[in-house]
C-alpha cells in the first residue's frame, strides 16, 4: 500500500494497516551507493529530506551536480547565522530598546514577564533562519538535535541560555556526536532544565544522568541494559558544575563535586572512574563519555533516530540489519563524526528506494517552512511587521504540534518517537483543517499573518507556463512526493485552468497567459491570477501535499 492509499483509510483501518506492514520487510536495500536516475523525483527528494522545501532553483543546482556532489554540498556547507532575536516587546528592565538584540543582555529580572516576553521574539527568529536556510542540511539536523537534546523555554526561563544553546547546536550539528554530548551536558541551557546546576556532593541529582542514558546516548531498547548505578555514578560525575548568570557560561565549583570513586555496572564492561579533587574533577566527565561511548549501542541508538527522522518511521529486521548496523560501524569507525555515517545514508540504495520516497508525512514546521521557501513568499522588511508575520506562522505550527523551543517533553516530539504512529500523530481532526486554513489563506488575497503566495511570480519560475500540461507537470514536481494519475492531471487542467473548455482547448491558457505577459493590465492579470489560486489552493488541499 502506498502512502496516498494509506492517508484516505479510516484511523482504525490505518491502524491495522501498520500492523500488517510490519510483519513484512518493506525493503531489503541497504547502504550500497545508489547508482540509479538522479532525475527530477529524486532531486526533489533529496532536498525535502534534507532541507525544508525544495525551489525550483534548489532542483536545477542538485540536478546539475549529480547525486554525489549534490550530498556533498548539502552534508558539507556550514552556515553563520549573522541575524539575532530582537526586542520586538518593547519596555525593557535590562535597557535594551527597540529593535536592539537581547542575546547579551544583564540576566532578566526572576520576577516579572520580561523573559516570557522574549520567548516569541526567538522562536521567531529561528523561523526565519528555517525559512533563509542556504542549500545545506544544518537548519534540519539544528531541529532534529533540539528534539534530541530537548530544552524547553518554560522550564529553562532564560532566553539567553535558549539561544546560546541554539547556535551550540548549530555548530556542532554535522560535526561529531561525542563532542556534541560533552557540549550538551555542560551547556547553562540544559544545565537548567534538567538541574544539573544544582547538583552537588551532599544529594547528587540523578535527573540529567538518567537522561544522558535512556534518551540520549544508549536508549532504551532492547540491547541497552544500563542500570541504575550506573544513573548514580554519572549523577556523582557530573556534581559540581554551575552557571555564571552574567558570563552565561558554565563552570566547575571542585568542593561541590564527588570525590569519591565511581563504578558501572557490567553493561559498561564493570569500569570504574578514580576520583578527583580540586580542578581535576572536571576531567571526570570525559572518562564517563569515554566509558559510553565505548558501548556500541550508542552508534546503533543514534543511527535509528536518525533514520526514523530522515528516512522513514519503521525499522523492521532488514532494515536494522541493512541500513542500521553498517551505519552505526560508519560511526564508530570514523569515531563518531556524523558526516561520513550521513553521506553514506543519503548515497544509498535504500535513501532512494521508491518505498521510502513520499513516505513520511511533513511535521508542522516542514509543513509551513517548506510552503513558504517553494513559493518563495516575501516578508515585510520593517523588523515588527516581519516579526508578527513570523510570529504569527510559528503560533499556527505550535497549534498543529509543533512549538519551537517547546517541545512537550524531554523525549521531544511524540510523532518522532511514540509507536506505533510515529509521524502520523501529526495529522487528525484538529490538525489537518487548521494545515488547510494556512495553506488557503496563504494563497488567497487577504494572506496569512499579512504575508501570502504570489501565484504568478511563482508560476513564471516553470519551465513553460503558457503551456498548461507542462505547468501542472512542473507545479507538481516542486509540490507533492507522489504522481497524479494521467486522468488527474487532465481533470487539473480542464476544469481549472481551462475553465471547462473542451480538452483540447490548450490555447485557451495559452492565449491568456501570453496576453498577461504582453499587457500586465489589471484584466489580463486576474484572468490568470484566478485560476492559479484556485489551482494551488486545490493542490495544497489534497493529502499528497502532506507527504516528503
């Protein structure tokens, strides 16, 4: 059954669809490279896969370089961000106006909303950078470690910290998983949100220490078996260190740390770290990550995670065997930098498989980034009026699931992690209506959040517009992971962009477009304008448009 087939079945059918599918392997490829057609359909899957969206322009530049040097560019290009979240709240206790960023600021006031203030102004700002994203993978591995390595604005309650983290995970998100770990556990925003700063000698906190193993590092599935000494003696690892509120940065305080030796359990080989004092007790902490990541089910944990995130939700025995095993040695041979395990993936055979292409459906944020860089939707230039804007998209994400900076728990999102529905959490009653109310609106006159679709600048991006077979053909290719039946297409074209003329009435397009282009009068404007609404608004509207 394929995805589109899947979507139209009822919730208990569907269900009971998953169920069947897994008693099944859905493919046998694995990571050989792929060798096949890098045409159009698998272009545009690469960069739904590993950006948000795919322009036209995005599609001739990786055609262009072929699927191998096309990965490369998208796996190997790191990006500064030069923008920041801007006061966009007005009042200010720490003095900063108008307009002016906030990320270096004296600590906001315990007391007060100044903080809470500042939460829109950033999850804001990091729309824009999804939306601004250049031709690299960075901005969906950013999103992809923030459901990782999960922090939440409402339990951290200092935007600065949220942001420092940000760009932490930023420039650490292609480079190597063990660096990145050790960056993690000492960064002030998870040192707050799961209470490492408060852990000290005379009541360790196990809280970060149970999580750097059962959603972090190890997992919890079936071939993890870390115990709960082994949680105490990371809580005792990690005693000591603190956060400076004006520096932002972290510190180890040796007369709070745990001096004493530490043992594991003998999932981790019965190994023991001598205890430090003074200074050195800082040094523990590389042992430990020494003492993790020497168990090979970390590269294995990691690599489902990613698969489930890039690839698809199920991992049956094939896949596990084919794909997850010699992707996770990848990683442990190369000691964990990511870029060799990633380009092996997005090389392989099973990447391109029919099977997993138009297979996963868009999380919130995909949805609305993604809509918004295909049809290449302009902001206000004026820093309020692009705030609302962006505000305004990042609140409808958050009602459709999806809160940047707030995820609802330290697992992250349920739809990247909750079986047996994975990504089909995203969709339902609720959801998908408010899905077509952006999408509608976006392309109606009146916009959404006062930013909307131009229909005609995106048209005339098409190969040939004045020719209504190769348009539908060409709007379909950027738009949607699954092919329309012949007979859809030509229902497409008939009643929509002929308005009911005889099939073979293709001038009657042809003619109008040719007259808008000729003489931009308001007239001839309308006449083609009004069907590509309508044309677009019907394709967003149809469950193919949910798909990557």
């Amino acid at each position: 059954m394929d995805r589109r087939q899947f979507l139209t079945l009822p919730a208990n059918r569907q269900q009971a669809a998953v169920k069947a599918e897994k008693t099944a392997f859905r493919t046998e490829s694995g990571l050989t490279a792929y060798t096949g057609e890098f045409g159009t359909a698998q272009a545009v899957h690469l960069l739904k896969r590993a950006m948000f969206g795919s322009t036209p322009e995005d599609i001739a530049w990786a055609k262009g370089l072929g699927m191998d040097a096309a990965v490369d560019a998208l796996i190997d290009t790191v990006n500064t961000v030069t923008t920041q979240p801007l006061n966009t709240y007005g009042e200010d206790e720490t003095g900063i106006a108008p307009g002016a960023t906030w990320v270096n600021s004296a600590p906001p006031p315990e007391e007060g909303d100044l903080d809470r203030m500042r939460w829109s102004s950033y999850k804001a700002w990091w729309l824009k950078v999804m939306i601004d994203q250049s031709r690299s993978i960075q901005e969906k591995m950013v999103l992809f470690w923030h459901n990782h390595f999960v922090t939440e604005m409402d339990m951290v309650n200092d935007s600065r910290y949220i942001y420092k983290y940000n760009t932490m995970l930023r420039a650490n998100a292609t480079g190597n998983f063990k660096v990145l770990t050790k960056a993690v556990t000492l960064d002030p925003a998870m040192l707050r949100y799961l209470n490492g700063y408060l852990n000290g000698k005379e009541s360790p906190d196990e809280n970060y220490g149970r999580e750097l193993h059962e959603l972090f590092t190890v997992g919890k599935g079936p071939d993890s078996a870390y115990t709960e000494e082994d949680v105490r003696a990371t809580a005792q690892v990690l005693t000591g260190y603190r956060i400076n509120p004006v520096t932002m940065e972290s510190y180890f305080e040796s007369t709070q740390h745990v001096i004493t030796n530490k043992e594991f359990s003998s999932f981790y080989n019965t190994r023991k770290i001598t205890g430090k004092t003074g200074a050195a007790g800082a040094t523990e902490l590389d042992d430990l990550l020494d003492i993790i990541f020497d168990q090979q089910e970390v590269s294995k944990f990691i690599s489902r995670k990613l698969y489930r995130f890039f690839v698809y939700y199920l991992i049956d025995d094939a896949v596990e065997q084919n794909v997850i095993t010699p992707m996770a040695q990848i990683l442990r041979d190369n000691n964990y930098e990511l870029k060799p395990a990633l380009k092996a993936l997005f090389k392989s055979e099973h990447f391109f498989d029919p099977l997993n292409m138009s297979a996963l459906i868009k999380s919130p944020v995909e949805f609305a980034v993604g809509m918004v860089r295909e049809f290449d939707i302009e902001f206000p230039t004026e820093y309020m009026a692009a705030h609302e804007s962006l505000d305004t998209i990042r609140n409808h994400c958050a009602n459709m699931l999806q809160d940047l900076g707030d995820p609802p728990q330290v697992a992250g999102w349920e739809a990247y992690h909750q079986a047996p529905q994975y990504h089909e959490i995203w969709i339902n009653t609720d959801t998908l209506p408010k899905r077509n109310l952006m999408s509608d609106s976006m392309i109606s006159t009146g916009g959404f959040g006062n930013v909307k679709i131009d229909p005609l600048a995106f048209t005339q991006k098409l190969s040939d517009p004045s020719n209504p077979v190769t348009l539908i053909q060409d709007a379909l290719d950027i738009l949607y992971r699954i092919e329309l039946s012949d007979t859809s297409k030509a229902r497409l074209k008939n009643f929509i962009l002929l308005s009911g003329q005889s099939p073979d009435s293709d001038y009657y397009w042809t003619d109008a477009w040719n007259a808008w282009i000729s003489s931009p009068t308001p007239a001839n404007r309308s006449i083609v304008e009004n069907r590509l609404q309508t044309l677009y608004k019907y394709l967003m509207n149809l469950s193919e448009y949910q798909l990557a």
